[in-house]
C-alpha cells in the first residue's frame, strides 16, 4: 500500500523508479519493473541498472500473530532487509532508505515489532554511507487497500460477529416481544491512550521530502484516542461500543477478544514522537473508512 502510493509520489517529482517485484506490474513513462524478491541475493535480480541513486525498502510481512508459525514474518522482514543491505554495499548505492514502524521493539508484543527492530538495528549499524529510518503509525490507506490495513480488518470483524449475535437476540426480543435494546459492545483497552492513526498521504508526503541521516517518525502529532476511535467505528456500525480495561465479557464479547487478540495489544495506547504534519483524525474519516471497507 505504501510501496505503491511513494511510487506515485516520486514520477511526480520526476524521478525515474524501479519498482521491485515478484510479478510484472505495468510500466509507466519512468516506471520500470524489475522482478526479482528480496529473500534472495542480489535481490534475485540478473540485471541490475547502472543509475541506481538511492534503495527504499518498504517490502515486508505486516503480520500481528503471536507466533511466526511459517517463518515468513522473520524471513521477510530481518532477512529481507540484510538483502537489502549487502545489495546497496554490494553495488555501491549511497542511500538506503527502510520503512520500519512506530511500533518496532526487541522486546515487543509479537514477531512483527521483534523483526522490524532487528532490521532497523542492522541497517542503523550498516556501512552504507547514508542511512534514513522510517517509522509510521498505523497507516489509513484509500478503501480498496482495506485488506491491508489492521485497523479496518478489526472494525470489520467486529461488525461480523455483532452482526451475528444481533440475529440471534432479535430472534428472542421478538419471540418474547420484549422492547429493542440498543446493543452495547465492550472492548479491553485503555479508551485515554493514543491510538496512533496516521493518514496514508501525509506518510507518503514525509518519505518524499525526508532524506537526512537518522530515524524519522511518521505519526500523528495529534492522534485520536482509543476510545474515539471505537466510538466512531461503533456509529459505522450502528453499535455503541465502550472502551474499558474490565468488564463481565457477554459470550459475543469473549469470542471477539479470541478471534481479535492480536490486535489487542494496541488498544492499551502508546505515545510516540512525530516529525510530520497530519490533518486531525475525525469521526466521517473513520466511518468512511469503515462503510468503504464494507462496500468492497
């Protein structure tokens, strides 16, 4: 999703991009597809251009599993990038460029953050002549990336399962013709923490204008909260939903948290620095966000 808005970004700044790519693509005026894949050497690449001024890597397995069941995660994400590495000193490009996240730590919460803050060590600790870290938000990209994005995948689950439970108790609101109740949905979090949103553009706008030595944080200076942000995703679907850190679960209630456990971690809330500007975060963004997800 990144990958592909940044390439935009650059041939409208008159840049000439190779695109790196497992599958052919359709080249563009100054578009040129080079397959290849970054869990090889040399990128798996047999032909490499003479012009290469700068390497960004964006490529990676965003996957928040507790467990690296395939080995992808890892492979991707810390191999990838030592590929991605030894090709820039290999062939002497000066800049390497590295999407890692906001979220990347060595002690992190799953194999996605653990792997993203080894490759950003490494590549910190390269000899390429000059090095440039990315670290973005959660990322809110057009609607039709939705299957991309964490974000819209858990407000989409939870529409889902509500859904499901919403059938069974109009069933027995009917059948004992008891009054409508307007159905309350719980998720454990911290409804004050910062949820770090950040909208695709202004990512896309930071990598392009970005280009000093040194780690760059690609957040929301001013991010909405937990607990907006579930309220706005509850008005998309029609649902009221609380944010709290304990509550006595309804059975629809346990079986959301299972089936959304990964994603949990990030509603307990984390602050982190910005070095870009980012349009506030509002209700119609996230409904929009959530209403074009379900259109798809």
């Amino acid at each position: 999703m990144i990958g592909k808005a940044f390439a935009q970004k650059m041939l409208e700044k008159g840049k000439t991009v190779y695109s790196l790519s497992r599958h052919a693509i359709p080249e563009q005026d100054r578009l040129k597809c080079l397959i290849g894949d970054i869990l090889e050497p040399d990128l798996g690449l047999t032909y490499i251009p003479k012009d290469i001024e700068a390497v960004y890597h964006i490529a990676g397995v965003v996957n928040l599993s507790k467990f690296d069941k395939d080995g992808s995660i890892w492979a991707t994400n810390a191999i990838g990038t030592e590929n991605a590495v030894e090709f820039c000193l290999k062939y002497k490009v000066p800049h390497l460029y590295y999407c890692s996240s906001a979220f990347s730590n060595l002690n992190g919460c799953n194999p996605y953050e653990k792997s993203k803050a080894f490759a950003e060590d490494m590549v910190r600790n390269s000899k390429i002549e000059h090095v440039t870290i990315f670290k973005p938000g959660i990322v809110l990209g057009p609607p039709d990336h939705c299957h991309l994005e964490h974000l819209s995948q858990y407000a989409l689950l939870m529409i889902r399962v509500h859904k499901r439970a919403d059938l069974v108790r109009r069933k027995i609101e009917g059948s004992l013709h008891l009054p409508v109740i307007e159905p309350l949905f719980h998720l454990r979090g911290i409804a004050e923490g910062e949820l770090n949103v950040v909208d695709l553009a202004s990512v896309v706008k930071g990598m392009s204008i970005l280009d000093g030595d040194g780690t760059y944080w690609l957040t929301n200076p001013k991010p909405p909260s937990v607990g907006e942000i579930a309220k706005w995703m509850g008005t998309a679907a029609l649902l009221k939903v609380v944010v709290a850190p304990e509550f006595n679960e309804t059975p629809i209630e346990y079986a959301f948290e299972r089936l959304s456990s990964a994603f949990a971690p990030y509603l307990q809330g984390r602050v982190f620095p910005s070095d870009i500007y980012c349009p506030i975060i509002t209700e119609e963004t996230i409904v929009n966000m959530v209403l074009g997800c379900l259109k798809q």
